[in-house]
C-alpha cells in the first residue's frame, strides 16, 4: 500500500555563495561603471554554477500510505485504511465468534476496496458514501458496542443495544460486500459480452 516518494531540494549554499562573490566583486570594482556591474554579476552568477556542481541537491524520501496522483483519493483512502485498523483492533478485542466473523467480512471487502480504488483511481466517486458514511457509522457503533462490553454495562437498555448490533453486524458485512462488488459491473459487463463474442465465433467454426 505505502510508497516512498523520492524529491530533491536544491541546496541554498550555492545562491550564499554567489551573494558572497557579489559582495566581494562589489568591493573590489567600479561597479557604478557599467563594464565593473556586467563583471561582478557575471562573476557572482560563475560562482553560483561551480557552487551547484559542488553541492547537490538534498534527496528527501517520504513515505505516504497512498499516491495516486489524488491528494483527495489519497486522503479518502488512508482514511479508510484508518477506520478499517480500528475496526481490526475492536474485532481483537471482542470474543463473539459470529461477531467476529462479520466483521472478518466487513474489514476483507473494505481493505479489497481500497485495492481496487488504489489501482482505479476514477472509482473513487462511487465509494464516497461508503467511505464517509457507511465505514465510519459501522466502526462507531462497534465501538460503543465495544465500551459496553469492556465495562461491563448491564440493564434491559444495554441489552437490546447489544442485540440489535449483532442483529444487524452481518447486514452491514453484506452491504460492504455490496459495495465491493458494484465496483466490478462494468467489468463484469466487459466480460459478459467478450465471452457472448467468443461463443458466437466458435459456433461460427463449428466447435
């Protein structure tokens, strides 16, 4: 997922070193003549090359989580990954097994989604709702679901909370599967008419 973005910055010495020629030649010549400016510019704008060659570039490597040429998809991405972390590190922390097991499936089709955002960058408008809604109500109803259990909260209130969460945790696994797929229609409509093609060719040959 992550990439490490390589750019350079240019060093400074060579522009000090230049303003310090420039100084010295100043000193140094006429330089209210026109022939005595030309000189100490010309010398100033020597030294700035010969200083570039000598002192190069800073290589700065940064690692980002994402970069897909969209500062907002990248954004939307990593903030999935985010939410998707959490809802990982509720799932660890929450015994139920068919608990569990939804939300195995809801962080399995969310991390599938960023990888075919990621590669597909254009297909980010169609999980806008999902990443900003959808995600982000899911883990933070987990993760009351979640301080409930870890203190222990008891009472007819606390108790229906708790089953119309697990009531409805393999719903929401569905809806996240739902999305996953819908961001394969149109290859699945590709696909469809590439092997009606095929079949009508090979009942063309006669195979």
């Amino acid at each position: 997922m992550s990439k490490i973005i390589r750019t350079e910055k240019p060093s400074v010495l060579p522009f000090y070193a230049a303003a310090a020629a420039g100084l010295v030649l100043s000193a140094l010549l006429p330089v209210y003549k026109l022939w005595a400016l030309a000189v100490a510019l010309a010398g100033a704008a020597a030294v700035f090359l010969a200083a570039r060659r000598v002192c190069p570039p800073q290589v700065i490597l940064r690692e980002v989580p994402f970069h897909t040429g969209s500062g907002d998809v990248d954004q939307m991405l990593a903030d999935i990954q985010q939410k998707l972390d959490t809802l990982h590190a509720l799932n660890d922390a929450l015994p139920d097994p068919e608990l569990s097991a939804a939300m195995d499936r809801m962080e399995k089709a969310g991390r599938s989604i960023i990888e075919v955002v990621e590669a597909a960058p254009a297909k980010a408008k169609q999980v806008r709702r999902f990443a900003n809604y959808y995600l982000p109500d899911a883990v933070h109803v987990l993760e009351q679901y979640a301080a409930m259990a870890r203190q222990g909260v008891r009472g007819e209130n606390a108790a229906a909370v708790r089953a119309q969460v697990e009531k409805n945790v393999g719903t929401i696994a569905t809806a996240f599967e739902n999305q996953l797929d819908a961001l394969y229609a149109s290859e699945s409509m590709d696909l469809s008419a590439d092997l009606a093609v095929l079949e009508t060719l090979m009942k063309n040959q006669g195979l």
